[in-house]
C-alpha cells in the first residue's frame, strides 16, 4: 500500500496541459525531494523530473514540477501522443525509511 | 552512459530462494548508493532495499525484512540480492537502480530487470 497518492488516469488531446497530482504527508514530500518517473508498460521508468522541479538532459521542457507543502505535482505541457505512458512520483520517507512510490497515474492522449 | 545489467532472475518454488546479480558500468560504482526496485505484474514499483556505498548502511522494504538481504562488491562492480523464503506475492519483475551519491534522494538510472516468478 502506498502512501503517495495519485489519481489512477488523466487525459487531453494533443497540444492540451495536463496536470497529476501526488499526495503524501510531512515525513515524505514534506521533508524530502520528489521525483518523477515515466514508464512505458513493460521497460524499465525513466527519470523525468527530480528534486521537485530539476529536468535531467534530454527531458523536454514540456515536462515541469513543482511542491508545496505535503503534495507535488506534474504538469506536461502541449500533450503529444508519446506522452502516453505510466507516470509515478516518488520520495524517500523518513519515518518508513523507505522510497516510496506513488500509486501511479496512467495518461492517455485522445 | 550508465549500465545496469541484472541476472538470476527464474522459477522458484515457495520457500526458495534465488540471489540476483546487478552488473554495472558507465559510473564510479563505489560513490553511489544502489537500490532494487521491484513491480509485480500489472502493477506499480515497489522500492525494495538499499544499500550505501561502503556496504555498512542497508534499508529494506518491511515485507522483505529477515527474508533478503541486499550486498555490493565495490571492485567487481556488482550489486547483489538474495532472496529466501521466497512468497508468491515476491513474484515481479527486479530492477537494479542506481541512487544518488547523497542518502535519500533520487533513483536515477534502471536496468532492464530480472524477472522473478515464485510458484508451485
């Protein structure tokens, strides 16, 4: 059971922003750096965003974070259909001492 | 470019036990905490331990506590997982990741995983 929270779909069509959201509490999100993840079903995630808002190399910059408080979030902007993927945010929590997951949110481009 | 090569994965009946390899390349191994990342089928990532860079410092999972045991061996550059008294609901896909040099930050880079199934 996870203790990062996010909704199980979102949607747009091409060119549109769309926004997942991830809940948790102050031992995780609220005191450490969220990380986010894409995955296309059946390879390996991919970092997407890390430390709440950092872009890796070669990331678009269609791709944003951002935090406040105990909940982040993931915005892509100008939705492509190679956007259609598996996304996961993650953060280590301090009272589990542990990296937990979120649920993950599957989004699918219309 | 970093590389991250899992093996051992296979067929184990419950109560077995299995030991996974990680083989990395690309980056001083030795200057980053490693991590294995496990998904069951169909469903999402389930971090699953991690170990420090000198090997003194390890974290597991609660479910997976007593049971495996994470390990590295800095001058082959290999990361280890041994797996005992294996259940079925341990039956996933085991990915080798590498963390940052720093404790609790990100998990950057994947293998392409190793799959374990644990059945009669």
């Amino acid at each position: 059971q996870s203790v990062l929270t996010q909704p199980p779909s979102a949607s747009g069509t091409p060119g549109q922003r769309v926004t997942i959201s991830c809940s948790g509490s102050s031992s995780n999100i609220g005191s450490n750096p969220v990380n986010w993840y894409q995955q296309l079903p059946g390879t390996a995630p991919k970092l997407l965003i890390y430390s709440d808002y950092q872009r890796p190399s070669g990331v678009p910059d269609r791709f944003s974070g951002s935090k406040s408080g105990t909940s982040a979030s993931l915005a892509i902007s100008g939705l492509q259909s190679e956007d259609e993927d598996d996304y996961y945010c993650a953060a280590w929590d301090d009272s589990l001492d542990v990296y937990v997951f979120g649920t993950g949110t599957k989004v699918t481009v219309l | 470019e970093v590389h991250l090569v899992e093996s051992g994965g296979g067929l184990v009946q419950p109560g077995g036990s299995l030991r996974l390899s990680c083989a990395a390349s690309g980056f001083t191994f030795s200057s980053y905490w490693m991590s294995w990342v496990r998904q069951a089928p169909g469903k999402g990532l389930e971090w699953v331990a991690n170990i420090k860079q000198d090997g003194n410092q390890k974290f597991y999972v609660d479910s997976v506590k007593g049971r495996f045991t994470i390990s590295r061996d800095n001058a082959k550059n290999s990361l280890y997982l041994q797996m005992n008294s294996l259940r079925a609901e341990d039956t996933a896909l085991y990915y080798c990741a590498r963390d940052s040099p720093r404790p609790r930050d990100v998990v950057d880079y994947w293998g392409q995983g190793t799959l374990v199934t644990v059945s009669s």
